[in-house]
C-alpha cells in the first residue's frame, strides 16, 4: 500500500522545508533539529497523560546519567520497563522521546524508567551498550522502590531498540531475568544487506546516508560489525531470551532486519511476534498526533506489549 496519506504530507512539509540533510551537519546541530522536530513541535494538546513523572539520575558504566521515571494511573505495583530512547546513538534524548515513553508507560500500563546513556561521537561504541546495561541492572535491583512488582522488560525505538536487543542478551548471560522486549523498528545488524534498506533508501524521513552517518560516529572505528552488542542478530545463542515483541514499518530501511531477528529468535525456540504495519515509515511511533493510522498502530502495540508484561 502507500504511505499513509497523513504521513506523506509530513513528509512533504519536511521536503519544503529545505533543512540541510542531517548527515550534511554536525553532531550538535543534527540534535539541535531533531529536539526542534520532536519535542520543540509538540503541542500540549498531544502530550501523552501519564500518573506521575520523576527526574532522577541512575548509574551508567563510566558515571551517573539523567533517567526519567515515568508511572501509570491507578494503583501499583506495575510491571516496570527499562527504555532506550532512538537517534542513531548520536541524537536523541530524554526529551526528544518524552511522548514516546509516556506512549509505552500509558499504553502498556507499566513503570518506564527511560535513560539518557552516552552519546557518540564524544563517546563512541560500546559506551551506549555498556550504559544501558549498567542502567537496566540497577532498575532491575530497585524494582520495588521504583514502584514496580518483580517484572522487568526492556523496550527502545531504532538505536534504542538495539540497545534493548543487546540488554536483554547480557541480562540472560547475567541470570537477570526479564519477562519481555519491545523493539521498535530496531537496528539490529550493523553491515547486512536487505532489500529494505534498498527500496526505502531515500525519501522516508530514516535514509541510508543518514545511517551510515550513524554508524560512522558510533562505530566507525570498531573492527567487528558482527559484535552482538552492536549487532544482536549475531549472537552466538539466542535460546532462552524472554519474549519480544517487533515492530517495523513497510517504508523504513531497517524493515527487513527486524523481521530477520524475529526469525532468528523464533528459530532458536524464544516466542517472537513480529508486527508489520503498512503505510508506516520509520518513526511513526512519534507520529499518532498527525496520523489516525500511525495512533492505531501505536495503541495496538503497546497494548500487545502490556500483554506480555503481565504474562
């Protein structure tokens, strides 16, 4: 099918736009814009409606980092979801992903503990990785003060589905045990080759020089781009892992990547479910204030995910 109509007139109003293209410009400016197209563009209209949200500051690998805490309406205790925020581990935030966390936390009805790990270039491959597994290890000890019960998953969008990808796997070698993964259109094969990121290369908000740029900053330098902590789809086990949940979107370069990490879990006898949604580029899940479509999506989702949690 199309891109969904909403969708490509947003798409279309960027092009008009004229902004320089993010892998044109610097780190800094590369953020400065996408604060601006997130949360700088948000109405309060659309701003997401959560019980309660607290600032805090969780330990990463190398020292403290901002996290945001981010509780349900109702009585608790609730499932508890340690999340990675997207932006090619260069980009991104704890503001940039405000309504996506608060999306994941109403929707999903669970504690989100959303953590702002190291950014590239400053600080290139694996501190994003290390930081995020040091922050999940410490949610997953503060569980209860946290306002949580026992139950522990870990979710993020692209660079933050990665991340994600990469904690679950290092939980599971700990004997850290999580009941789910919510992986959102997530980068999990650092070099593969997919017909997706062919077909969807240009002109669908996520493009392929952009990715590179990522890469380029985050793991320019590193030798192995099969390392499962820059690459889970090449774990050398995957048995054992809790179950996830994948989202992808038909007009988004890492589609096919998505479906082929499902395929391997699934082969490797962990329950995986692999939800496509036509007409949806990268990022939509940012997307439900402009797109009826995109919202869908979103609700259904995180309800699946909310699901899981609970078992």
């Amino acid at each position: 099918m199309p891109v969904d109509p909403p969708i490509a007139s947003l798409l279309a109003q960027l092009a008009e736009a004229g902004a320089p293209p993010l892998y044109e410009g610097t780190p800094e400016a590369g953020r400065a814009q996408y604060l601006e197209l997130t949360h700088g563009a948000r109405k309060l209209e659309h701003v997401v409606p959560v019980g309660s949200i607290e600032d805090v500051t969780v330990p990463g690998a190398a020292g403290e980092l901002k996290a945001r805490i981010y509780r349900p309406e109702g009585e608790g205790p609730f499932p508890t979801v340690a999340f990675f925020h997207g932006g090619g581990w260069v980009i991104g935030d704890l503001d940039t992903h405000d309504n996506v966390a608060r999306t994941v936390c109403r929707g999903s009805r669970a504690v989100v503990v959303a953590v702002d790990y190291r950014l590239a270039p400053e600080h290139p491959f694996p501190a994003a990785a290390d930081d995020a597994v040091a922050a999940a290890r410490w949610v997953a000890g503060n569980l209860g003060a946290l306002g949580g019960n026992e139950r522990l998953a870990v979710a993020g969008d692209s660079a933050g589905g990665n991340l994600a990808a990469a904690v679950a796997q290092q939980l599971h070698s700990d004997g850290t045990p999580l009941v789910g993964q919510f992986l959102i259109y997530p980068a999990v094969d650092a070099e593969g080759e997919y017909p997706s990121r062919v077909q969807n290369a240009r002109g669908y908000m996520l493009e392929q020089p952009s990715m590179d740029w990522f890469y380029g900053h985050y793991a320019g330098t590193w030798d192995d781009a099969k390392d499962p902590r820059l690459s889970p789809l090449h774990a050398a086990d995957l048995a054992g892992l809790p179950p996830a949940l994948i989202v992808t979107a038909e007009f988004d370069p890492l589609r096919d990547e998505g479906e082929a990490y499902g395929n391997a879990l699934r082969a490797a006898g962990v329950e995986a479910e692999v939800r496509l949604y036509d007409g949806m580029i990268h990022g939509f899940f940012d997307m439900g204030a402009v797109s009826p479509a995109a919202q869908a999506a979103i609700d259904e989702s995180c309800a699946r995910f909310g699901e899981i949690l609970r078992g």
